[in-house]
C-alpha cells in the first residue's frame, strides 16, 4: 500500500524539503546514489569496471520547466562523455538519459529533447559508446520511442526501454525486437492509472516474462533489468534455448542493489551493468527506489532509529 503512497511523494515539492532536510537522510541516499558531481562517479566506473561489470550512467535530473535547465542538464552529459574519454572508460561505460531533463516536456518539447540528446548521442559514437532512452511515465512513451527511431538513424545502437506494467508493451517489444536493436526490460517505476497499466505485482511479473520471450526469440540485444531472482533464471533459461552467446544479451541492476548477486553474475560470465545515477537532483529517483522494495524502504527507516 505504501508504493502509491511514495510514487506521489516523489512528485512533492513539500516532500522533497522534507526529506531533503533530515540529517540523516543523505547517508541513506549514498547507498543508491553514487555522489552529487561527476568526479565521484567516475570513481564508482572505475571501481565497478575493476571488479568486471559494466556501467551506465544517469546523471539526475527530470520534468525541467524551462530551456535554460534542458541545455544545462545536455551540458553535463556531454562534460561526462568528455571525462569518459579522457579516463579511457568509454568501453566500460555507456549513459542513460531521461528526455524529462531535456525538455520533453516543454512547449515543443519533443523537438528540444531530440536536438539536445542527439548532440550526447553524437559525442557518445565518437567515443566508443552509446546512450539508452530512460522511458518514464505512460504520456512520454510514443515520443520517447519516436526520437529512439530518430536516433538510430545515424545512431544504431541507442538503446530503448521498455516497462512490463503497460499494457502496450508487448506490441512495442515486437516492433523492437529486431537486429541490432538494444532494449532494455523493466517492471516499471511510475504511479500509473489502471486504464494503461497492470496494478497488480502478479500480472506486472507474468507481462514481464511474456516480454522477456518476445524479446529473447527476436534477433535483437536484451538488457534485462531486474534484481527479481525469478526473472533472472527465466532469462537465463531462454538464452540457452535460444541458443545465445553470452555477448548477446546482458543483466541490468541499480546500484547499491544485490551487490552480491551483480558480482556472481559477473564471474559466471555474464554481462552485468550497473545503473549507476549520479547528481544533486537525487530525490525522484530516491523515492522510486523506496516504492520499488519494501527492503529498501526499511532500510531507510532503520537509518532513523535511535538506537542506531
């Protein structure tokens, strides 16, 4: 029942003060944000890059209200590709962005967020590496796709997302499945209405599997996010049916989330990504993260008592 509840809170402007100016909410937030700037996040690549795993990078920020924050946030994601290539990590790394922070949602927004993300998908081909289109809530998905369409173009290996909670997406996964197509597969982290979406965790899980078959039966590359145990084995059942190479498909994970578990996956050979966000604009994403697992919520909790 807390899920809505958090998912709300995580579009409050009150609530962000709030939880903002506890004392101890920033410990708690270092679990799951790798830094406010880009110099410790770097330091995170690298880590993570030395233990085997890949990384994609978010630098946080979203629903931005005017052009001037749309190109700051394209500034800092063209300053990361930079520091990637200047810290050779460009084949370790990728970024994901959210078109939210590029102003999709402005007047004319859907051409402002693709002029601004073509400039990043530009710098990231000439360095090596590619971006993946965040996807967020129902109202962004056929623009966000469209520009993905766009993208490709001059771009192919940009990545797109889908979510398993909307009812479209399995006629999305189809249409995405195709060769070379990057996607990656998530539950779905938005407070959503129950004309578009599955509202209940047994049909998002079982629309997620139905997704996982499309996607691994198709010649596409998956990218499957999830920390659920379940899915996991599923996917790794059908690239054996289907007879896929290890490089043909990879696991997705936040960071500061079965740590353990990343690690395993690594060192049996698989290819695992940390999704790594970084940045002042931590709060949407900390809530979502909250509303996601009642783990992490009580770990957040914990972090208030006072005999800790």
């Amino acid at each position: 029942m807390l899920g809505p509840v958090l998912l709300a809170a995580a579009r409050s402007d009150r609530m962000r003060r709030v939880i903002a100016a506890a004392p101890l909410t920033r410990p708690v937030v270092n679990r799951f944000v790798a830094g406010d700037a880009l110099r410790p996040a770097l330091s995170t690549v690298r880590s993570l890059a030395d233990a085997g795993l890949d990384v994609t990078l978010d630098h946080l920020g979203e629903d931005v209200t005017d052009k001037a924050t749309a190109h700051a946030t394209r500034d800092a994601y063209l300053r990361l590709l930079e520091s990637l290539r200047d810290e050779r990590l460009g084949d370790r790394a990728e970024v994901s962005v959210k078109l939210s922070a590029f102003g999709q949602a402005l007047p004319g927004g859907h051409d402002i967020a693709l002029e601004g993300v073509r400039q990043v998908a530009e710098l990231a081909t000439a360095i090596g590496t590619t971006v993946t289109l965040d996807m967020e809530d129902h109202t962004t998905v056929d623009s966000t796709l469209a520009i993905v369409r766009e993208l490709r173009a001059h771009h192919p290996r940009t990545g797109a997302v889908l979510q398993s909670y909307l009812f479209r997406t399995e006629e999305d996964a189809r249409a995405l499945a195709t060769a070379g197509s990057r996607v990656r597969l998530v539950k779905g982290a938005y407070k959503e209405p129950a004309s578009v979406a599955h509202q209940d965790k047994k049909d998002v899980d079982l629309a997620y599997v139905r997704v996982l078959r499309i996607l691994f039966a198709g010649e596409g590359y998956p990218m499957v996010g999830s920390h659920d145990p379940r899915m996991i084995a599923i996917a790794q059942e059908l690239a054996v049916r289907g007879h896929r190479a290890p490089d043909s498909y990879e696991f997705q994970m936040l960071y500061g989330i079965r740590t353990a578990e990343q690690r395993r996956l690594a060192a049996e050979g698989a290819r695992m990504r940390v999704y790594v966000p970084y940045g002042a604009d931590w709060y949407g994403y900390f809530m979502r993260r909250l509303a996601e697992r009642p783990a992490n919520l009580a770990f957040f909790l914990r972090s208030f008592s006072p005999t800790r």
